[in-house]
C-alpha cells in the first residue's frame, strides 16, 4: 500500500478526519464520482478532488495519479460547497 498513500499521511488522517485514507477507493466508486483539479502552487504537483457519495454522504478525496492508480494525500466528508458541486454535477 505504500504505493497508495503515506502511511504517515494515512495516521494523521484518521486523527483528523476518522478515516484511513484506502477509503478513497470507496469513494472513487461512485458511479456518479465528480473529479476536479485542485490547483494550488504550494502543492507543487497536479492535484486532483473526488468527491463521490458512499452510504447516502458526501465525501472527499484529495489524490494525486501515479500510473493508473490515485494516491491518496486527504479523505474526509464533503465540505457544503464540495456536495453541492457534486450534487449540481448529477
């Protein structure tokens, strides 16, 4: 999984946000999945949004591509703006 995410990363997140970060796959299956950029120059690299709908709740994952795969930097539910863009896209 080292691959997928920071293992570093993936502690601070369940901290933070009570989930592992391996639950963006969960979120990358929504049939309905809305995909942004995320441009921030700090970041240094093309960042990307998802925000998709498990268990009837908005969530977010904020991931990078490596090859065909995302890794995963964030996962946390949809902030107000981020669901209504979701569900504005549908």
């Amino acid at each position: 999984m080292g691959d997928r995410f920071d293992p570093a990363k993936d502690a601070i997140n369940l901290k933070r946000h009570g989930l592992p970060l391996i639950f963006g796959d969960r979120i990358m299956e929504d049939e309905n999945l809305l995909i942004l950029p995320s441009i921030r120059p700090q970041d240094g690299e093309e960042r990307f949004k998802a925000i998709g709908e498990v268990d009837g709740k908005a969530y977010t994952a904020v991931f990078v591509w490596r090859g065909t795969l995302p890794r995963f930097i964030s996962v946390r539910r949809s902030n107000k703006s981020e669901e209504r863009s979701y569900r504005s896209a549908r």
